[in-house]
C-alpha cells in the first residue's frame, strides 16, 4: 500500500513539473511575442 501511494506520489510530482515547464515556456514565448509584435508592426510600416 506505501508502495503505492510513493509511486502515485512520484507520478504526480513528475506531472506537475512537467506541466510547470511547459505553463512557464508558454508564459515566455507568450511574453516574447508579445513584446516583440509591436517592433514588427513597426519596422514594417
């Protein structure tokens, strides 16, 4: 039963940190094209 509940455990904490990972690139990217669209608009106008 402990056996369990550490492997659900590790499954969990291996989840989470992958979805971490993956909400902070998306956070990153959302913010690089975020700050870098307006530069583009500009530069082509």
């Amino acid at each position: 039963m402990i056996v369990i509940a550490l492997l659900v455990m590790a499954v969990l904490v291996d989840f989470t940190g992958k979805m971490m990972s993956v909400i902070s690139d998306g956070v990153l990217i959302g913010l690089a094209i975020y700050f870098a669209y307006p530069l583009v608009r500009k530069a082509k106008c």
